[in-house]
C-alpha cells in the first residue's frame, strides 16, 4: 500500500515535471541537468582558477604601484613644501639681518659725516678765529700809528699856522701837550 | 519557449550512464568565460600609471567588488575575495550574454543557479563550523529575544537558513527567465499586431530591453552581495 502511494507520488511528481517542460519550462526538464551541472563546474573552476592566479594578482599589483607611487609623491611633494618654508625662513632671516646692516650702517656714516663736519667747522672756525684777530691786530696797529702821525701832522700843522699868524715860534713841547690834551678828548670821537 | 530549450552539439557523452553530453549552455559557460578572461587580459596587459579605458573598467570592477566585500563582510572575508569576483563576474557576464539576440541564457536554468548557491550554502556552512565549531549553531539562537519566543524564533532562524540557497538560486533564475519570457512575449506582440499596431509593443520591447540589462546587472550583484552577507554571518558571529 505504502509502495503504491510513493510509486505513485513519484510518477506524479514526475509527470508533473515532464508536463511543466514540455507545456513550455524546459528548465524542469531533467535530460540535461546532469551536463548542465558538469560543464559549469568545469567551466566556473577553470575560470576561478584563471582569474585567482593570473588577472587579481596582476590588477592588484597595478593598484598597489599606483597608490605607492601616489604616496611618493605626495611624502615628496610635502618634503618639498618643508624645505621651502625652510629657505622662506631663512630668507626671511637674511633680510632681517641686511636691514638692520643697512641701518647700522646708516647711522655710522652720518655719525662720522657729523664727527667729520664737526672737525672741519672747528678748524675753519679757529683759522677764522686767527685771522680775524691778525686783522684785529694790524688794524688797532693801524690805529696807533695813525693817531701819533696824526697828533705829529697837527703840530706841525699847528705850529706852522701859528707861526704865520704870529711869526714867532712857540715852545714844541706846550703845542704838543695841547695837540695830545684835543687828541686824547677826540678820539673817542672817530675811533 | 524555444529559447530555454537545451540541445546537444556534437556527440552524446555518456559516463557512467549520465549523459554529460556538451550542450548549447555548455557553449554559453565558455563564451561567458572566455570573454571575461579576454577583458580581463585586455584590462591588464598594459600596465600603465594612467590607465586607458579597459584597464579603468577593470580596476573598477576590482574596486567595486572589494568596495563590496569589506563593506558586508569586513577584512576576515579578503581570502574569499577571487572566488566573489569570479562568481559576479560570470554571473554578469552570462545575464549579458543572454541578452543577445539568439544567444542562449545560462542563468535562466534552476538548476546552474541552484549548484552556485548549493556550492556557496555548503561553502558557507563548512567555514562558519570550521571557524567558529559547534558555537556556529548560536546563530539559530539570536539574543536580546523573550525565552517565550525562543523555540520559535530557532525554527524560523532554522528554516530561513535551509531555504537560503533555494531563495538565492530561484532569484536569479526567476528574474532572467520572466525577462527573456517577457521579452518575447512583446517580441511575439510586434509580429501579430503588424505594422498597423506594431510600433507599440516594439517600443516597450526597446524599454524592456535596458531594463533587463539592467536586471542582468542588479542579479548579477545581488548574488554577489548576498554571498558576501552569507559568507559575513559564517565568519563574523554576531548573535
């Protein structure tokens, strides 16, 4: 009884299958499962095999060399960057360093250029100084002999007139205390 | 249905009673796999710091699937990352080989989709129980859930974990078969209405068409995904 029912169960499981293929499903038709199965075990382990040792390795190692060279570049590039704000500073420094130069050396020569006028201007000066008094000296030298030629020119004068008026000679001496007296109140006058 | 039938090229190969004759989707698998390995070839032999186009689209597809895998699954999952890649890329490479005319869908059959997710169900259990031993069974038993609830939940944890690899495989199959199946039931619209009515249905046979690359696409990365997010549960135990 049990063998009836399964025998049957398969025969309608079966013809099930067998209709459903043949009303147009030829996938539940079993003829070619077997091969079906076999080629793409053959076919998918070929391929595994195909692609797992020669084409992954070798995407792989493309994209590694790549990313390391990427990477180079970019260490590079940011050792580069380094050394440039490096000689940015020291560039930087050596500015600093020529302008305070400059202004050191600016205040030297102008400090010098001060000392050197300095040194001239006293020295004209004192030459100035000299002359002016050498003048100063022939000038009074000047005076002098002038006022004792003067005070001679008048007593000559003097006695001469006196002389005319009168037509006697008086005493030198007395003419030239007056002469001397007038002189001395005068001068002050004119010189 | 013409377009799922599967025929035999060449001789009829029989070993051991099995007939592993090979098939017009035997071709298919190859043409899948030889243009990846093409492409693949193609993007890699030039090695350039700046890459050329086919070199960029492989390096994307590299990116993405790894993007793919660290996202879902994390830095345990890398050992697995050849096995992602070739899965997705066959995947995608035989939806979109499907999508030409008279060309021959491999995925559309249950039973090549059913051996990928039976391959990757089995893988995924072997490694959680080789990483983890019998304390893989704890996600059956999530945490932080009523004592109450308990046995329920484990059965529920239980069934959505053996029905796995039926949902992945059916996914994948459905979604290719109902697009080739739509596509020619418009196609089929076009020849009956004429040129009188035709121009309709042809217009939603172009639309459908870029749909379905992009399903072919979609699939193809859903599968992908899903097997990181199983492979995820395996290796990193969360409950």
């Amino acid at each position: 009884m049990r063998q009836l029912f399964l025998i049957s169960l398969n025969y309608l499981v079966i013809g099930e299958v067998l209709y459903a293929a043949e009303a147009g499903m030829p996938q539940l038709d079993p003829t070619y499962w077997a091969s079906q199965g076999f080629w793409l075990i053959i076919v998918f382990s070929i391929l595994y095999i195909i692609i797992s040792k020669l084409f992954i390795p070798r995407i792989k190692n493309n994209l590694e060399v790549r990313e390391n060279k990427i990477k180079n570049d970019l260490e590079d590039a940011k050792n580069l960057k380094e050394l440039a704000e490096k000689k940015e500073i020291e560039y930087k420094e050596v500015i600093q360093k020529a302008k305070k130069d400059v202004a050191k050396i600016f205040i030297d020569s102008k400090k010098k250029l001060d000392k050197d006028l300095r040194v001239k201007k006293d020295l004209i000066e004192k030459e100035i100084n000299k002359e002016f008094k050498k003048t100063e000296k022939e000038i009074n030298e000047l005076k002098k002999n002038s006022i004792s030629s003067i005070n001679s020119i008048s007593e000559k004068i003097v006695s001469k007139i006196i002389e005319d008026i009168s037509g006697d000679k008086l005493n030198e001496s007395s003419i030239k205390a007056v002469i001397s007296d007038i002189s001395k109140k005068n001068l002050d006058k004119y010189l | 249905m013409h377009q799922f039938n599967v025929h035999r090229i060449g001789p009829e190969v029989k070993i051991a009673g099995i007939d592993l004759s090979f098939t017009n989707s035997s071709l298919f698998m190859i043409i899948s796999a030889v243009t990846i390995c093409l492409f693949l070839f193609l993007a890699t032999k030039e090695k350039k710091l700046i890459p050329g186009k086919l070199q960029l689209t492989g390096e994307l597809f590299y990116d993405f699937i790894a993007k793919m895998i660290s996202d879902t699954a994390g830095s345990k999952a890398k050992p697995y990352f050849p096995f992602i890649f070739s899965l997705f890329m066959f995947v995608l490479l035989c939806n979109m080989v499907g999508m030409l005319p008279y060309a021959f869908t491999v995925t559309s059959h249950i039973i090549v989709t059913l051996i990928l997710a039976l391959f990757i169900f089995i893988a995924v259990t072997f490694i959680g129980f080789l990483k983890h031993g019998f304390k893989y069974l704890k996600i059956f038993v999530p945490s932080g859930v009523p004592v109450l609830l308990l046995p329920l939940i484990t059965i529920i944890e239980i069934i959505s974990y053996l029905s796995r690899p039926v949902s992945l495989s059916v996914r994948l199959f459905a979604n290719m078969m109902a697009g080739h199946t739509m596509l020619k039931v418009f196609g089929g619209f076009v020849i009956s209405l004429g040129l009188l009515g035709g121009w309709l249905p042809l217009t939603f046979s172009v639309a459908l068409t870029g749909l379905e690359i992009l399903v072919a696409f979609l699939q193809a990365y859903v599968f992908a995904i899903l097997t990181c997010i199983y492979l995820n549960d395996a290796l990193n135990l969360h409950h």
